[in-house]
C-alpha cells in the first residue's frame, strides 16, 4: 500500500480557509489545539526498567516512522514489563522531550488516570482497536487529530497540551473522549479495559 503522505497534502490548505474563526477548530480553541497534538498508534517493542527508579520503565515504541522513539513512563506500579511489550497504545509524539534520570523521553504514552497522585491511584492504558497501523492517528468527529501538529514547534507545545489535556476524559463506557466526542481509529474507539469518568493523561 501507499504511505498515506499523497492523500494528506491537501489538507495543509484547508486550515486557512475559515478566517473568521467561523470553522470548526477557530484559532486558539481547544479544538484546534487539539490538531497541532500529534497523536499517534504506536506498539511498544522494548521495555526495560530505569536503573535507581522504583516505578519508571525505558520503553522503545514504534510511532510508524522508522525509528522507535524511546519513552520514559511510570507504568512500573501498574503493568508488569512483559503486559507492555507488543502492545499497542497512543502515543503524544510532539511532546517537549525531557530527561528522566539521564534518560530522554522522546514522546508520552497516554493513560486514563483515577485519583491521579493519590493513594488509590488507577491507571490503564488508553488502547487504539485492533487492526490500528502504527502511525495511524484518530480521529474526533471531523476532526483530524495531528493534522496542523507539521512545524508546530514543541517549545510551547505544553501550552497546547493544557488546552487539550482538561478535555480529554473517558465516559461512562470505557471510551476516550475529548470534549463529549469519542477518539477513534479507522477501527473503531480508543478504550480502555473498565475506568469511566476520569481524565486522560
């Protein structure tokens, strides 16, 4: 099959066209934060732990573009390494990479979080449905999630994510949503295994 790249140019125009703010994602609204976040399928392929870290692995994931970005995530509490390797999950590519105990965390794997910090802390996986290609990214109704993410640069991208981050949720059946609206792959919703009404991080 094709790499998909010819069919996408032409939605590079298409974001200039409701100049009076008029379109579905105006300028500076959640939503059009929401296009300049690249999110993405990926599969973790490697997981090790972080020496000297109680509850962070080192996981390697393939985002679909060649090389595998490394991610930093504390998952240790959570998820035994062999529950991580080949699984599929979402990715935040275009984050600020950071260093967590002098080691680069290149992109963020994102996971609906129940009493986030706390003692009762829950977290799973958001899962993209299965037959999801790496590199594939959702969908939000019409929107295209990651379709203005291109040049975005990711010095202040954490703003955008602030923007984006309060309206990600998951509903009352498992699903990841982003303002009231489900995230789906061409296969279907982003789910998770049993969490509902918590936020997605």
């Amino acid at each position: 099959g094709g790499r998909g790249a010819a069919g996408a140019a032409p939605a590079a125009t298409a974001k200039a066209a409701p100049a009076n703010g008029a379109g579905p994602a105006a300028e500076g609204s959640p939503e059009a934060a929401l296009l300049k976040l690249d999110f993405r399928c990926g599969r973790i392929k490697e997981c090790g732990r972080v020496p000297d870290a109680d509850s962070l692995y080192l996981l390697q994931v393939d985002v679909g573009d060649g090389k595998p970005r490394q991610v930093v995530s504390s998952l240790v509490k959570f998820y035994k390494e062999e529950e991580l390797v080949n699984r599929q999950v979402v990715v935040y590519c275009n984050i600020k990479p950071g260093k967590m105990r002098g080691f680069e965390s290149q992109a963020m794997v994102l996971a609906a979080t129940k009493d986030k910090g706390g003692d009762g802390e829950k977290v799973e996986l958001i899962t993209p449905p299965a037959a999801t290609k790496e590199g594939e990214r959702p969908t939000c109704g019409d929107l295209a999630v990651g379709s203005t993410s291109e040049g975005v640069s990711t010095k202040n991208i954490s703003k955008v994510w602030g923007q984006v981050q309060p309206l990600l949720t998951v509903n009352d059946g498992c699903q990841a949503t982003f303002s009231g609206t489900t995230l789906t792959f061409a296969a279907g919703p982003i789910t998770v295994p049993s969490l509902t009404g918590v936020g997605i991080y």
